[in-house]
C-alpha cells in the first residue's frame, strides 16, 4: 500500500473542538446555539442518526431539541411543527430527518424551513446560492469532503476532478463546491460512458454511487486523492456484516496519493459539518462574525 490514509475521524474531532471552542466563548456572552431535528417515523437507521447527532450536538456545548413524530403524522402537523422552529429564536438550525414516510412530500417539507436554518443544506434557494457562488448554507457531507481536500492539498485550482454520482444530497453540491474552488470538474453517473477511463484522468477522485467496492486501483490515476463516500452494508464473516465504501479499499490505495478510508473517513466529517453548519447559521442570525475554515 502507498496511499496516504486521510483520516477523517482525526479531522472530525478537530473540528468538533473549534466549533465547541467557538460555542464557549458565544455561550458566555449569553448565545447559544442551537439545532432542533424532526424525526417522523421509526426507521431504526435514522433513530440512531438522530440520536448521534443529539449527543455530538450537546458535547459541542449547543442545545439539542428532538422532535419525535409518529409514522402517520400529517403534512399539514410537519409544516406546523417547522413553521414554530423557524420562528423560534432559540433554534438556529433545523434539520428533517431523511426519508420521510412516502406520504410526505419530501421537497415541500425541506422548503419549508426557513433558509437561514437550513444546516443541511437542502432548501432550493441554498441549492441556487451555492450555484451561484455566492453565500450558502452547504450540505454537509460534500463541505466535509471540501475540507479534508483543502487540507491535503491547499489550493485545488485548475485540478482535474471527477465526482461519481450526481444525487442532490452528495453528487451536484461536491461538484459545485470543487467549482468554487476552481477545479475541472466532470460529473459520472450511472449512464457514463467508459467510466474508468474517465476517473482515469482524474486528480480528485469522489465516489458517491451506493455501490460496494465498485471503483477498482486500475480506475485511478497514480498519485491521485480518493474521497470515498460510500457507505455499503454487506455480508461479513460468520452471519455478521461489514461497512465497505464504493472504492475497492485494498487495490485503490496500491496506486492512489491519499485516500479516505470507510469507516473512518468522510462519515465523521458529516456530523461535524453539521454542528459546523448550526454554529454558523448562529453566527450569521446574530450579526457575528464567522468561524474561520468552516464555510467554504
Ligand atoms: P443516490 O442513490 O442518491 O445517488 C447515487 C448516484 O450514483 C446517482 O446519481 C447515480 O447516477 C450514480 N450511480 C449509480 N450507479 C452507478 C454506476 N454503476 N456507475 C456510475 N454512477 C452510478 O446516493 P447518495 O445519496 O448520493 O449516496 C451515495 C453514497 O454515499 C451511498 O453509499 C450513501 O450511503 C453514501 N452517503 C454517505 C454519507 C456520509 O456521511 N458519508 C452521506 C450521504 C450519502
């Protein structure tokens, strides 16, 4: 193995530590932020989400308010429940809980909230900001990338990027974000053609397709730094099973420069970008200055 390991966990936890720094010195002057997630329903996956974020949230010194809706809640109950969190000054950032139950209209619930407090991200004048390049709340998972990237490398213009997956949550905002910071950008999906061939060319290699082990150390170009955001369940050993990611660990890091590993790689980052996020959109509510490094 040559590769590098981008430990994400490592950087997660330092970015844990500013942000909770920075709420120390707001929570003394009497400010503390704080995000409110809404859970409808009883997805075991999203419970124990939830549940992590709760915690992480309360250790970064911020309050945590969880909401807990019934499967069978209504539109009509959701958008109530968002429309008292967007006007609740005590809540400066808000997340719903995805998947919705398939009665619930996933866009009109995310559209809902107010975009100030959208620390996720997802709401459609956020989406248009980011495109725009101009001043965003950013999804979370995709600025977690960007920052590991940052760190490696520094400046990331005129590098050669390619994103595998071009879902709204991972796929377009990563592509937007290494945009903004002046990469080449090529966006793959499942209908591109000769996909290797096209992550061959590739400085920047960000897989976001759901699919184990799919991108093989042949697909990479050598040297080159792998962000791997895949997060696959499959069979292990004995009945158990293992978290793999979408890039085959093993033979990409015989030829990549650096490469995140799963689990331990981009997975922490995501909650911390979140807490990054909430303690932002505080600042930012409050007329404060922000936290350095934690936007793009
Ligand atoms: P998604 O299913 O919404 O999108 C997958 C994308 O991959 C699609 O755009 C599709 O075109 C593309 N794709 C599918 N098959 C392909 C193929 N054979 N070749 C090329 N492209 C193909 O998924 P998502 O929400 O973007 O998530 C992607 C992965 O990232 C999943 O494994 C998910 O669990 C993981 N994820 C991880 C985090 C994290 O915190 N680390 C956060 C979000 C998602």
């Amino acid at each position: 193995m040559s590769a590098a390991i981008i430990d994400g966990k490592a950087f997660a936890a330092r970015v844990r530590a500013q942000v909770a720094g920075h709420v120390a010195r707001l929570a003394a002057g009497g400010l503390v932020p704080g995000l409110a997630v809404v859970l409808v329903g009883d997805d075991p996956a999203s419970a124990v989400y939830v549940r992590n974020k709760g915690i992480q949230t309360k250790e970064a010194g911020m309050a945590s308010f969880e909401h807990r809706l019934p499967a069978e809640t209504s539109e009509a109950e959701l958008l109530g429940l968002i429309a008292a969190l967007n006007a609740d000054p005590a809540v400066h950032g808000i997340l719903v809980q995805l998947p919705l139950p398939k009665h619930l209209d996933p866009d009109l619930v995310i559209n809902a909230i107010d975009p100030a407090k959208d620390v996720d991200g997802f709401h459609i004048s956020n989406v248009g900001l980011l495109g725009t390049g101009q001043k965003a709340m950013v999804p979370c998972t995709p600025l977690g990338c960007l920052m590991l990237l940052r760190d490696r490398h520094g400046s990331l213009a005129g590098m050669e990027a390619v994103v595998i997956g071009r879902s709204n949550i991972v796929g377009k905002p990563m592509a937007q974000l290494l945009l903004g910071d002046s990469c080449t950008v090529t966006i793959a999906h499942s209908r591109t053609r000769n996909l290797p061939e096209v992550c061959r060319r590739a400085d920047i290699l960000v897989a976001a397709v759901g699919r184990p082990e799919m991108v093989k150390g042949d697909w990479i170009r050598p040297g080159a730094t792998v962000i791997d955001v895949g997060i696959n369940r499959v069979p292990g050993e004995g009945g158990t099973s293992r978290i793999v990611g979408d890039v085959d660990f093993a033979s990409a890091a015989a030829v990549a420069g650096a490469i995140t590993p799963v689990p331990g790689g981009v997975g922490p980052m995501t909650i911390a970008c979140l807490l990054a996020n909430t303690l932002t959109a505080c600042c930012r509510a409050n007329g404060l200055p922000e936290p350095e490094g934690l936007t793009p």
